[in-house]
C-alpha cells in the first residue's frame, strides 16, 4: 500500500499526523509519537494575549530571536515565549520527523516576529491558529477576513518555510477566503479549529470554561468543506476535528485532505493510537480496493461525485425532509 503524501511541502510517510496540542510539545510524549509512526507533528499554539504588550529588546531590521528583558520576566508574565522557541529547538534536536510551530492570534501585529524565532529555533512550518470572535457591531466579516490575509502576507514576507491557516468554520464564503489566502501565500488550510463554547453554570449565573475532547460526528462539517475545496484552491487541506478511526481518515482523504490531524484519539487512547490508526487507515482502503493515497485523494471532491447535491443546498431539504422519527440517528458520522 502506497500511503505517501504531501503536506506543506514535506514527504510525508502516510497522512495521520497528531495535531496541535501540549502532547507534541512534551519531549517524551513525541518522542513516543515519532515512534508510533508519526510523520510530522503540530505543536501548541503560542497565543496573541500573551505576546502583544511583550517588549522586544530585538533591534528592528534584525533577523535574530527576540531577547526577552529580565525585568519582563519579573513582571510575572503568563508564557515565556523564550520556553516555546527552547522547545521547538529540542524537539528539532531530538526527532528527526519535522516539527510545526503553532501561533494563535487575529490581528495583523508585531506579536507575528516571533514566527521569525519559531523558524530560528528549527521548526519546519509554521500553523498560523486563527481563533476570533467578532463581537463589535461595526465590525464586518470583510474587516475579518482582510486581517486574515494581511496576516499571511506580514509572514509570508519575512518566513522562508511554509505556512498553515487553521481556519474557522464560521465563515460565509470559505472557497474565497480560501483562493485569497493561497494568493497571500498559505501553502495549507487546516479545516478546522474547534470553538470552545462557555458554559453558563446554573444557577450560579456565570459562564465558565470548558474543555471537551471532539465527538465523530463533528467530522462531517469538515469532510464537507474539504470536498468543496478539494482540488479547486491552491494551499494542501488538513482535516483536524472529530477524525476517530482509520476510516475516518479515508473519508477526508477522499474529499481531498492531504493530512489528517488527531488529538482527541490520542488523548483517548495514548500516543501508540497513531501505529492503530494507520492500521486501521489501510485496512480501510483494502476493503475499498483502493492502492494509494493519491489513487484515493479528492475522489470524492465536489467536481468528481455525480451527488453533488450532497454538499450544497439541495441536500438541506431533502435531509429535513427525510427526517421521520424511526430514522433520524443521534450522533455520529455513519
Ligand atoms: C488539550 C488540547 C489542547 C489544544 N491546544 C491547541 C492549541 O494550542 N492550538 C491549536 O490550534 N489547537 C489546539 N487544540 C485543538 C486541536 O488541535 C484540534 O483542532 C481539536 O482538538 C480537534 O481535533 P480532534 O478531534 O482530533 O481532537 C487543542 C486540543 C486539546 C484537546
């Protein structure tokens, strides 16, 4: 079985790669997952919130890490960025896989340098983790978007390795968003990032923060999405979120993902969950006699499936239309 892919411009053994999360930011724990066969890893994402009023004693014009003042240091900040690009450098050290950087924020800003010291500390790619919540009234989805790609343009101009966008799913017109992003230069779209929804204690009356791991049945948006772009935009699509099984990676391979991200899998199941997934992902193609990853890719792309209809709209109402009690399922991606 031939499982090769490629990703961000890296060769990659096969497509299940473990997505962003503190486990690849743990020396041992990848250490583990290089060894249950993952080809790359996604590290966590270093956050906007805790860079912005970060002061750089880094001249400007200069190419060499940002030096954090030691009265900063004292100020008691939440994250030293330092530790992150320390890690980045050890894990490049110690792994031979490529390591991904993961940088999280929503406005064009000085906070982007320290992509440049991800890409000095070794790491192979950068994932740009777009997380915003617009909530000002005159703010539009074009202002949104604009800062989006103005993003990838400020990195793509000073990074000399590949970059990422873990995308939201609430966005109005994501093919072009998407042909936009391409243009600015993302080599990879990952569909997508998971919206953590707070909880309003009762009858307390506060909202509070929750952390749930994905359920399957949240692939489907993502399956759908990447069938829509699949062959159609210019960056790779990644797949991250409610991926449970090797079939489940042969489904978004199918609708045209070149990687397939898991978290919730290994979090579940322990880092060896990788060496069962592959298993799984090509007993999947066997039973479908299909013989490799690029024979499977975008098979099921929007251009290529006489049901068309099954992602756009008429799939709405034939499905709201379909759903008498007896055969409407709970969960899942069935
Ligand atoms: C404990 C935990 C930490 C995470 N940290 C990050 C992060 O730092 N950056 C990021 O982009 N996504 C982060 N994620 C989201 C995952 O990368 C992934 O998109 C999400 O869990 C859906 O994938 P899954 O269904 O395989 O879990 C985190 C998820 C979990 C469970």
């Amino acid at each position: 079985m031939e499982l090769h892919t490629r990703y961000l411009g890296l060769d990659l053994e096969h497509p299940i790669i473990p997505g962003a999360s503190p486990l690849c930011d743990d020396v041992d724990t990848a250490r583990q997952l290089e060894d249950a066969g993952a080809p790359l890893i996604v590290m966590s994402s270093l956050f906007e919130e805790e860079l912005a009023n970060m002061p750089l004693s880094r001249p400007a014009g200069s190419i060499a890490p940002p030096v954090i003042p030691a009265d900063y240091r004292k100020a008691g900040v939440r994250v030293d960025p330092e530790d992150y690009f320390d890690r980045v450098y050890r894990l490049k050290h110690v792994l031979g896989i490529p390591v991904v950087a993961s940088l999280n924020g929503t406005t064009p800003g000085g906070w982007l340098r320290y992509a440049l010291a991800m890409e000095q500390a070794g790491a192979d790619a950068i994932e740009l983790n777009v997380y915003k919540v617009a909530t000002e009234l005159g703010e539009t989805s074009d202002d949104v978007e604009r800062d989006m790609v103005g993003m990838v343009d400020t990195l793509r101009n000073k990074l000399a390795i590949p970059i990422a966008v873990k995308l939201s799913p609430f966005i109005t017109a994501l093919p072009n968003l998407a042909t936009h992003l391409g243009e600015a230069g993302a080599e990879a779209l990952v569909m997508f990032n998971r919206f953590y929804q707070p909880h309003i204690d009762w009858p307390g009356m506060t909202p509070s923060r929750t952390l749930r791991l994905s359920e399957g049945n949240e692939l489907n948006l993502r399956l759908r999405w990447a069938a829509i772009l699949a062959e159609r935009v210019r960056p790779n699509l990644a797949v991250s979120g409610g991926v449970t099984s090797g079939q489940d990676v042969a489904r978004a391979v199918a609708c045209g993902a070149h990687a397939v991200q898991v978290v919730t899998p290994l979090y579940l199941h322990g880092p060896d969950y990788l060496t069962t997934l592959v298993e799984q992902f090509v007993r999947a193609l066997e039973a479908a006699d299909v013989h490799s990853v690029q024979g499977l890719r975008g098979r099921l792309a929007l251009g290529q499936v006489p049901q068309r209809e099954a992602y756009v709209r008429a799939n709405y109402y034939r499905v709201l239309r379909s759903g008498k009690a007896g055969n409407l399922s709970a969960s899942g991606t069935d």
